[in-house]
C-alpha cells in the first residue's frame, strides 16, 4: 500500500536536534495549541503536542510553564507558516516556522536561501508534490488488528505499514485524532512509537557528492534559524 515508511522517513528532516531549540520549538507549540482552551483533557490538540514533548523527553517545567503563560494571558501569539523552495539538483524543501513575526523570519529564510543556492519557490509549487498525512506507530498489535480498530472506529486509513515490530498507519491530517482515538480504545494504555503530521515526497532525487555537501549545508543553516520547527525535503541523505 503505497511506498515503504523507511523512505518516507529518510526524507523528512526534522530539525530540532538541539536541546535549547527543542524546548523552543515545544514551548511555542504549547502556547500556540494552548490558546483559547489550555486544557489537556478537553483540547485534543494541546493534549497530542504535551505527549510529543515528553515523549522527546521535554522537562514538565517547559511544559507547564508555558500553559500557565496562556491561562494568565501573557503567552505571545505564534502562527505557523511554510516556505516552499526548489534547491540544487531537483531538490524541493517545505520550511515550517512558529513565529510572532512573519515578516522577520521570512526575511531569514530569504537570506539563507540567498547564500545556499536554494530559491523561493509559490506557494504550491513544491507542496503538491508530497503528501500532507498524519503518522501513528504503535508495537505489540498486528496489522490486522490494528486495521480492525480503525475500521470498526470507521477511521479513514490512506496506508498502513510494517516497520520492524512498529505497525505504523498514515491517514489524512484531519483523521488523526480519530485514529489514535480508535486505537486508544481498541488498546486500552496503547503508547504511540510515532505521532507526526508531516509532509512526504511522492519522489525522492539522489544528489552528487557536491550538491549533496551544498544541500546539507543549507539545512544546517536553517536549523540555525529560531523561528524553524521542520524542514521536509524529497533528498535520500
């Protein structure tokens, strides 16, 4: 069903290696989730992205910290946007950023492309050729017990996949919750291996040893760049 998550996985690059800079990118996420309703239990968004940041080993303090900012209404306001680019060789990059300006970190993403060869591609232009899913790993469940939940939950599935002993299943971004939902209930204390919403290329392109030096170069530099959460190509590394 569709292509293998081992190549999926290999081209998307996430960028939050960094300790400092994944206590940032969570902290914003938090806020962002947060704003309106900064209760876990009733908000299933805030709740997804308070699992993701312990699962990433992220101190309660970070967390807790920051939806208090919301409840006392001192939180900055972040928005997500996406940069679209075309690279060397046929390379093609999403860039996604949480930021209170958008003005500043596009003017950041500009000079990074500036000196890294890459180019500001419309939007669209680079989006249509990946596909937008959310991605639920879990173990010691089988295929087919797992597509059972799904479908008797009445979860649209767009793939499901064996990687190692990780059954892992992709549908559309807004059938997430559902997903996890259902298999929540079908699992009772089920913890997910894999919990994303990311975009993944309908083909990769293998670079030469110098444009690969480039490109990986350029990925540093955005890694480099705050207001980057995740940057999602279409190169096998």
């Amino acid at each position: 069903m569709g292509r293998a998550h081992e190549v999926r996985a290999k081209a998307m690059a996430a960028t939050a290696a960094k300790k400092s800079k994944l206590y940032s990118i969570y902290a914003k996420e938090i806020m962002k989730a947060a704003k309106g309703n900064p209760d876990p239990t009733s908000n299933d968004v805030l709740r997804r992205v308070i699992e993701k940041a312990k699962k990433e080993q992220v101190p309660a303090d970070v967390i807790n910290r920051n939806i208090d900012k919301v409840k006392k209404g001192t939180a900055e306001n972040y928005d997500t946007v996406e940069y679209e680019a075309f690279a060397q060789g046929g390379s093609s990059l999403i860039i996604k950023c949480l930021t209170d300006n958008p003005n500043r970190t596009i003017t950041f993403v500009k000079t990074v492309f500036n000196k890294c060869g890459a180019k500001m591609a419309s939007q669209g232009a680079v989006s249509f050729m990946y596909e937008h899913l959310g991605v639920v790993g879990i173990k010691g469940h089988s295929e087919e017990e797992v597509m059972d939940a799904l479908i008797n939950a009445d979860v649209d599935v767009n793939d499901i996949e064996v990687e190692d002993d990780t059954i892992v299943v992709y549908t559309e971004v807004s059938d997430l919750n559902n997903a996890k939902k259902a298999l929540e209930t079908a699992f009772p204390g089920v913890t997910f291996e894999i919990d994303e919403i990311s975009y993944f290329p309908n083909d990769t392109v293998t670079l030469s040893p110098e444009d690969k030096t480039k490109f990986e170069h350029l990925l540093e530099m955005l890694d480099d760049l705050d207001d980057v959460s995740n940057v999602y190509h279409n190169v096998e590394l």
